[in-house]
C-alpha cells in the first residue's frame, strides 16, 4: 500500500502551485474513519492531526504539504481545527 508523503511548505512556495484554486475544507477537534478514492494532496494552513492507516500514522500540522494515494482507509484525529486546500490527482515529490 502507498504511503503518506508529507513535505514541509511555506505558504509562498505552495501559492507557486496553484493552491488559491483549490477547494477548501476545515474541521474542528474530532475523530473519524475516512477512505480515499482519489488520490488527494492538501496544504494545510492552519491545525494539526494525526493521521494513521494500518500501522502508519502521519504527524500533520500548518505549512505541509501532504498527499494521501487512492484507495486508502485511514483514521483523522484532529486535534486542533485544520484549515487545508486540497487537490485531487496531483503529485508532490
């Protein structure tokens, strides 16, 4: 199974890639299952959560660049509220 990429991102060098365009999304301290059926890349301006799928967990908080690959079954324990952009089918190395 695809891993979690994360990538640490002043929110200048996520502008160069087109985030003003992307929808947005926020949620308050909660915990829930969720799945993706797209492959997604989100850059979170605000919040932190951790994330775990199987016995992966991702620490994930403001100014990163995250990408969840398609087909993926994971845990959100958001623990402060995220703010985040996010983009289907877009790639981040």
């Amino acid at each position: 199974m695809a891993k979690i990429k994360t990538k640490t991102m002043s929110l200048a060098e996520a502008e160069k890639l087109g985030i003003e365009s992307w929808s947005r999304w926020e949620c308050e301290p909660s915990k829930f299952d969720w799945e993706y059926n797209e492959q997604e890349t989100a850059y979170v301006f605000e919040g932190d959560v951790i994330v775990t799928s199987g016995e992966e967990s991702a620490y994930i908080k403001e100014n990163m660049l995250v990408s969840f690959p398609k087909g993926m079954k994971c845990t959100w324990e958001v623990r402060k509220t995220i703010k985040k952009a996010y983009t289907f089918n877009f790639e981040i190395d």
